[in-house]
C-alpha cells in the first residue's frame, strides 16, 4: 500500500452510541411495551416470568429480567423468549 492510497480513502464513520438513536429509542420503547402489555394480558409477574423462562432454559434472576425488561434494549430473542414462556405467539403474515 503506498501513501496516496491512505489519503484517497475516506475516514470510517465515527461511533456513536446506540441509545443516542432517536429511532432505536423509539424501537426499545415499543418492545419494553410489548413484554408490559404481554405480562398484564397473561397476570405474569416478573418474579413468574423468570421462573416460565427458567423453565424454558433462559436462566436469569428476577432483578435481570426486570432490568432488561426495564431498558428495553434486550435481544429480539429475549423478547421471543419472554413471549414463548407466556405462551404468547407472533404470526407473521
């Protein structure tokens, strides 16, 4: 590599934190939405959900899943997990 080729190319993107996201925000906030309303629709608490999980093999403490649940910003596979151990399904049509 020679040094013209260091000076055409373009500086990377500088990072910027996921949360600063005015979208992904908006995007947490439906999902933490979506485990609430889940949990009222189906009288699970978090102590019950932990233990739905615990049985499905997603072993964490009350207080992680209440602090996940709390950020929103939890895996898609956390909230198929929190939906499956509340005997919920999601169609995709």
């Amino acid at each position: 590599m020679n040094t013209i080729d260091k000076v055409q190319r373009p500086a990377p993107p500088k990072p910027v934190a996921r949360k600063a996201s005015p979208v992904n925000v908006e995007y947490e906030d439906k999902a933490r939405e979506m485990v609430r309303e889940a949990m009222r629709f189906k009288g699970v608490t978090v102590d019950q959900l932990t233990v739905r999980l615990s049985a499905i093999g997603v072993d964490m403490s009350s207080g992680g899943v209440a602090n996940k649940i709390s950020r929103g910003g939890f895996s898609s596979a956390f909230l198929l997990q929190c939906l499956a151990a509340m005997d919920l399904e999601i169609k995709v049509e």
